[in-house]
C-alpha cells in the first residue's frame, strides 16, 4: 500500500509576502556596499588587491571612520550605565551631576528600566530647553517632544501617521527631495504612500525653487493625493543650507497647500562654508506671523548621529511636533507605546547633546575644544573634497555647505554610458563598481538617490581623516582620469566580482527605476 506525502510548504514567501516590503530599497547598504563587504573578506583571505583596505565613504558612520567620541558624552553614559563610576576621582562633577539627575527620573535609577513611552521626562525638557535656546527664544513644550530610537525611527513614524492606506487617485503622496535620502523612498514604500519627486536645483547650489515645488505637486495631484513634503536642511547627499527666504517660500506654499512639512534637520550642526547659516523651520515659521505660527503643521527631527556627536550606535533621537491637532497627537504618544520606549542610553545622550557642560562647569574648556576640532576639521575635508573634485576634468561639485557629504556630477562618455547599460547597469552605478574594485573606495551611485534623468552622481562622505582623504581624493583623481579616457577607444573591463556586482545592481537599480516611473516625471 503506497504512501504519499504532502510537501508543507512555508507560511511565508517572496509571492506571499508583504509586497511592499520587497518594494523597499536603501542604496547606503546596497548591492555595491555588498561587494565592499566581499573585497574586504578576499584581503583578510590573502588574495592580491591593488590596494591594501576598502576605505568606506558611503554611509555618515563617524566613529566607524576614526572619528574620537567626545569624552564629555562617554562619560555620562558610562555614569548611566554603571553607577559603581560615581565613587571614581576620575569623572568631573559635572558629569556625574547630569547623569544622577537622568537617573533620577529612571525607573529604580536605571536605564536598564523602561522608561515614558515618549522618553524620560527630564529629557525632554532638556531637549525643549535645547530648542528654544537655538530658535532665540522660540518658546518650546516638552509635551510636544517625543524622543526615538534615532531619527529614523521617528520619521516612519510620522510617515505611517500620514499614510491612510487607499490606492489610486486617494492614495497619500509625499513630497520628497530629489536627490534625497533614501530612507524615504524606504519608509514610502513599506508604508504603500506615492512619492511626488521634486528637483533640486543643481545650478543654484542644490537649492530649492518654488516653481519645481508647484511643478511636481500639480502634476502628481490628477493621481494622488499630496499631503506631506519632506526637507532635509542641511541637505543630504547634497550638503547644501537653505537659504532664510527659501524656508520662507517653501513655508508658503505648504500653508497654501495645506502640507504637512516635516523637516529632517539631523545635520544643523554641520554648517561649513562661509556666509551660510542654519535656520530651523519652526524658528522660520515663528517668524512668519500667527497665519504660519499657530497653522503649518510641523514636525522636526534631530540625533545625536550627527553633528559634531556622530554617535550613530547608541541611536538617539527626538520629534518636535508643532500645530498637531491634540487628538492626533494623542494617537500618535498611544502608537508609540507600541514600542514601549526607545533605547534609554540613546535618550540619556540626547540629554548631554542638549545640556552640554556650561561656562564655569570642569568639563566646558575641553569639551568645546573637542567639539571645535571635529567641526574644524569636517569644514577642512569639506573644502578639500569640494576643490579636488572641482579641479578633475569631467566632474563638477557644488560647494559642501553643510552636513557630510559630497555629490558631484560625472560627464562620462557615450561608449561608456553604452557599455553599462548593456551590462544591466545603471552607468555612475558602473563608474562606482569600477572605482570599487581598482582603488578600493566605496561610494554610492546617485542613481541610489534620484537624479535628474540623463545626469550622473555619486555620493561621498567627508569622514576619513583628514590624512586619510587626501589618499582617497589622490585616487579618486587618478582612477577618473584613466577611467574616462578607456572609452577615447573602448577597452574591454574585466574586474574581479563583476559579475556579481552586475546582477546586484541590475536588480536594485531596475527596482529605483520602477519606484519612480510615474507619467508626471515624463517630460523630465
């Protein structure tokens, strides 16, 4: 008598999976970071590189790239963390007075309990207290502050808050920056919103022009519903600073509008490049007159990822939330006690990142000193990387302004544009891939970030050492220059791993590609 047996087969898989999940893609951690993953593996195995490391320029991880934490904020959360320190001669009163009056407010006077789902409330003071003395005086409730697990967390949070999930012409649209981070296009996708795309200017330093504002929202209108517009200040990856009357005119055309503006301002301590200056939204908005004061819903977001901090492990972060209609907001806090709380050590950063030591205090001479070299020496590379891309034939870069980062165009040839799309490559996607796999430099291709049709970028952080990236701006120079000129007589390229890189890219980038094809980016 024969048996026969049933094949179970899994709950879930690609076909039954949340699509719009698969939808996701984040080109930081892409395929092309992927195979600097790899590279790296093959160096420790022995095998032979024209190179001796992989130098990662593609993500904003400070400490990853030799940066120092500051000895201030270590400090207090090694305080936090073990409340043995507080009998040590070597930790400052200072430090120890900040860190007793969080825990203070702890659960049984420890991080290791949960705190408010919106934060530990004297954090949150110090994040208001923070606010108001940056806005001039701005006046700021710490009822209006929730704090996150990093900014990211709470930016999808205000996302989903947006989202009502209908499709077609009622499906929620979200204004995005393009080129922008790719942590929008992510958190769109995953939360089924439409992005609307609107350029930056590239010929005015990355700024932003009321009329491509105008132009993408009425083109998107027929087939969506905008309700939400996304300014990243200083900008990310194009470290330009919005200019006051800008902020201004964007304002305005959200309370025309009635958009929801949520302004990603992680980088207002990032600002270079001289005669620019950060204004935040909710300082711009307070300026404007009770019609924008008391009107324009806001939400605003900082971390302690940034900055002169860099502090991307311990994922610290706030929300400022301006002009919300009460019961929402009270949805909103009761959606966040979902989550129970965010990281206690990340708060307790926020905390010091806000109530830094003050004139008088132990800790204020050598803490400013710290922070002036970091912020001294990322206004150096900003420079450096800015004049060397300037001075290499067939790249052009906007001064770095603020923020980490620098995003050049690539004039690059026919038959070099050809050769990538034959190779399913997108072609500063191919450019990137080959700068990979001969310098050992990892960058990300703006096709990561949204450009404008037919336009080639890449994104680079300006966190290597200073000594270090005068090495990386050295190669970045001679692998262009011999790059460029292969395609004056078409040369076959032969890199280990392109294979793989080609398959990776082919997907993600076909993926992008998908993303933003909608009839209203047509005539682009």
């Amino acid at each position: 008598m024969g048996t026969s047996m049933s094949v179970r087969t899994k709950v879930l898989s690609l076909d039954t999976m949340n699509p719009n999940v698969k939808n996701i893609e984040y080109a930081v951690r892409g395929p092309i970071v992927a195979r600097a993953a790899e590279i790296e593996k093959e160096l420790k195995s022995g095998q032979k590189k024209p190179f001796n490391e992989v130098i990662k320029c593609n993500i904003g991880d400070c400490h990853a790239m030799g940066q120092p934490p500051l000895t201030f904020l270590r400090q207090v959360t090694a305080l936090l963390a073990d409340s043995s320190l507080f009998k040590s001669n070597l930790y400052p009163d200072d430090a120890k007075q900040r860190a007793a009056r969080i825990l203070d407010d702890c659960g049984g006077q420890s991080v290791g309990a949960y705190s408010h789902a919106c934060g530990v409330s004297v954090i949150r003071e110090d994040c208001a207290k923070y606010i108001e003395s940056r806005d001039g005086g701005v006046p700021a409730n710490s009822d209006d502050i929730f704090l996150s697990t990093g900014a990211s967390e709470a930016v999808k949070s205000i996302l989903e808050l947006l989202s009502t999930g209908k499709e077609g012409r009622d499906q929620v649209g979200i204004m995005i920056p393009i080129p922008q981070y790719p942590l929008y296009t992510a958190t769109i996708s995953q939360y089924n919103l439409r992005a609307v795309p609107y350029y930056l200017n590239e010929a005015d330093n990355w700024s932003l022009s009321i009329k491509e504002l105008r132009r993408a929202y009425e083109e998107a209108a027929p087939s969506c519903r905008p309700r939400g517009l996304v300014v990243i200040n200083p900008g990310n990856p194009t470290g330009q600073v919005l200019r006051r009357e800008i902020i201004e005119e964007v304002l305005q055309f959200a309370k025309e509008k009635s958009l929801f503006v949520l302004a990603d301002e992680v980088y207002q301590h990032n600002v270079y490049a001289e005669g620019a200056k950060f204004f935040s939204f909710k300082q711009v908005i307070n300026s404007m007159g009770p019609k924008y004061g008391k009107e324009i819903e806001l939400a605003s977001f900082m971390s302690a990822s940034k900055g002169y901090m860099g502090e991307c492990g311990f994922r610290g972060g706030y929300c400022e939330l301006a002009n919300i209609d009460k019961d929402v907001q009270a949805m909103l806090y009761k959606q966040l006690s979902a989550r129970l709380c965010p990281s206690v050590i990340g708060q307790g950063l926020m905390s010091v990142i806000a109530n830094p030591p003050k004139p008088g205090e132990p800790s204020y001479e050598s803490h400013e000193r710290e922070k002036a070299k970091v912020l001294g020496d990322l206004a150096i590379k900003a420079r450096m990387a800015t004049e060397t891309f300037n001075r290499i034939p067939g790249m052009q870069c906007n001064p770095v302004q603020g923020a980490m980062y620098a995003f050049p165009s690539l004039q690059l040839p026919e038959k070099l544009v050809d050769e990538a799309k034959a190779k399913g490559m997108e072609p500063d996607a191919f450019y990137c891939t080959a700068l990979l796999e001969e310098k050992g430099i990892c960058v990300v291709p703006g096709s990561g970030f949204g450009q404008r049709p037919g336009t080639y970028h890449f994104r680079m952080t300006i966190l290597p050492t200073v000594e270090k990236l005068k090495i990386v701006m050295q190669a970045f120079k001679e692998f262009h220059e011999d790059f460029i000129n292969r395609y004056n007589g078409l040369i076959a390229v032969n890199w280990t791993g392109l294979a793989a890189a080609t398959a990776a890219s082919n997907s993600a980038f076909s993926k992008w590609r998908l993303l933003f094809r909608h009839d209203w980016i047509k005539n682009q």
